[in-house]
C-alpha cells in the first residue's frame, strides 16, 4: 500500500490546491516562507481570497489614489487568532483585541516588476506593523523576495530606506477611509523587526494548527475511514 505522503503527492498531481489550506509555509519557516500574492501595485481593484473556493475575488475597487505599493497576500497554513491576540494584548496593553479570523498578512518587496497576482513566491520576513483594524490584530509582515537582487540584503525592518517605510504605512494607515475623517479606521502601533516576525509567524501557525489541525492528517484519517483504517492511521501520526 502506498504512504500517506505518496497518496497526496498524487493527488496533488490531478487536483489544484487551496492556496490557504493546500499550499504549504515552506520548509524554512518561519525564516523563509510561501506568499500567495492577491493584489500587486497598480492594481485599481483590490483581490482577496474567496476562503470556500480557494479562487480570487473582487473584494472592492481602491476606493482612492492610493494604491498597494508592494506585492500584496497571505502566508499559507496560518491563522490570526487567540494567540496572535494575546501577543498584541500584551504588547499594547489594549485587552480587548481579539484576532481577525484571517491568514497572515505579508507585503513583498523586489526590485523586480510582477504583472499579475494568484502567484506564489518565496520571501524573507524582515519585520512588519503592528496594525489594529476596528479592535482586531492585523499584522502585516514585510518581507524581501528571495534572492533579490537589489533588496536581498536588507535583512530587518531598519535596513529599509525610511521613505520606503512611510509610503508602505502611509497605505494601511489611508486605504479604508473616506478624506476627512477625524479618526482613522486602522492604527498601526508599532513597527517591529524581524525577530518579531518570526515569533507572530509561529503565532499564527500555533492558530492555524489549533484551528485546523494538520490537513494532511485530517484528509488522510477521512479518506481512509471509510475503509476502516482511521485508526491505524491515528497511530501512524502519533508515532
């Protein structure tokens, strides 16, 4: 009989995978990671992941001027929830945050010009904005395509050229308000480096699993109970 990792290899040859649940964080995460990328600059429409389907959805026109200065997405298998909460709690002081209930948010930065999202790319978490949208934690992780030519060596948030950090807050900070409001919708409390990132990565992957479990371990037991083998399998993984 084939392994469990052989069955879902094959499957995975007939079968495109879900970009949040199907695609994996990659084998050096947290300090390399997959970013499925919805939104890229230029983009006058802002893409969001239909979480049922697995496809792109039109989540709305950009409202305003201000458009995604970088590759815009999520990082696979991760979850914002009690725990990437508790860490903003605990770092703002503010308890009654709770998390959005979404992956993880990534900004990628390359030197390169990418034309068109519903694409995976590998990048480097170098820090990311400590961002509060309506009492809920909204991390952005800023992360560095790998082997980029240009931006590879900026290996933590501080390494950025301040003008190029601005224009990334000035957007989350501007993108979901009408002009003139008095107070803003989003708040970014701080912005941290990349030992930060690393550690609310393994927040929001602890949450993924919590909430999830192991996909490759819940598919395996419910395709194999039909054949009375659920439990052998259950062993197998606890091994």
């Amino acid at each position: 009989m084939s392994s469990i990792n052989e069955i879902w290899e094959l499957i995975g040859l007939r079968y495109k995978s879900h970009p949040w649940h199907g695609i994996s964080i990659g084998e050096q995460s947290p300090n390399f990671v997959n970013c499925f990328i919805e939104v890229i600059p230029g983009d006058t429409v802002k893409y969001e992941l239909d979480k049922v389907s697995g496809y792109l959805k039109v989540d709305r026109p950009q409202k305003f001027s201000s458009l995604v200065p970088a590759l815009y997405g999520f990082i696979p298998q991760t979850y914002c929830d009690k725990l990437v909460a508790y860490h903003c709690v605990k770092k703002t002081g503010r308890k009654e945050i709770v998390g959005d209930k979404d992956p993880l948010d990534v900004l990628v930065l390359t030197e390169r010009q990418i034309n068109h999202g519903n694409i995976i790319v590998q990048a480097k978490p170098i820090g990311g904005f400590r961002m509060i949208d309506g009492g809920e934690a909204d991390d952005k992780i800023i992360a560095i395509l790998k082997q980029d030519e240009v931006y590879n060596n900026w290996n933590d948030v501080s390494d950025l050229p301040k003008a190029l950090l601005h224009r990334l807050e000035h957007y989350f900070l501007t993108y979901k308000d009408m002009p003139g409001l008095e107070k803003s919708r989003c708040e970014i409390t701080d912005i941290y480096g990349r030992e930060e990132a690393l550690d609310i990565i393994k927040l929001s992957r602890e949450d993924y699993i919590e909430k999830f479990g192991k996909i490759e371990t819940r598919l395996s037991v419910a395709a194999f109970e039909a054949f009375g083998l659920g439990q052998d399998i259950n062993k197998r993984n606890k091994k």
